[in-house]
C-alpha cells in the first residue's frame, strides 16, 4: 500500500479540537435576557437583605422609644438617635457603592 498512511487517533484528540463548537441561534440570542435576568435576581436579593437591616435598625429604635425617653445617650454624650440615623445612612450609602 503505497502512499497510504495509516491514522491512528489517540484517546485525547477528540478533547485537543481547535474548531468551534456550532452554537445554536436561539441560544445566543437568550444569552442577554438570561444574564440580564440573573443580575435581576442578584440584585433584589441585595434590595431584600439592605430592606431587612433597615426594618431592623428602626425596629430597635422605636423598641427603644417605647421603652423609654427619647434622650438616651450612649456613654453619656452621643444621642442614640445620632448612632440609628448614621447606621442608616451607611447602610444605604455602601449599598449605593
């Protein structure tokens, strides 16, 4: 048999393949809606965790309110509505960066 070479495959050279795999059409069109999608969801489960704290901080103060006075000081300078009001403030200002 001259002139003819004999090919032996490896068991890897199917996995070496240089050439793309055909991509379906309708795959890459539902690419952005389902990234789009899952950026969704991440993102209202951060709104639902920042909603969460927030309902936390003022359910302390008003538990706080009812329990006493309103002119409680911590360490007996700093007003607790100062400390619940800047609490707040970073909550949403980090979850705004």
């Amino acid at each position: 048999m001259k002139g003819r070479r004999s090919v032996r495959r490896e068991v890897g050279d199917d996995l070496n393949r240089t050439e793309p795999a055909p991509a379906d059409l309708s795959s890459r069109w539902n690419e952005p809606f389902r990234r789009a999608r899952h950026a969704l969801i991440e993102w209202l489960s951060h709104l639902l965790v920042v909603a969460g704290l927030l309902l936390g901080f003022h359910g302390i103060e008003i538990l706080l309110h009812v329990l006493g006075s309103d002119d409680r000081l911590l360490f007996g300078q700093i007003p607790l509505k100062y400390l619940f009001d800047a609490g707040d403030a970073a909550l949403i200002i980090g979850f705004l960066i």
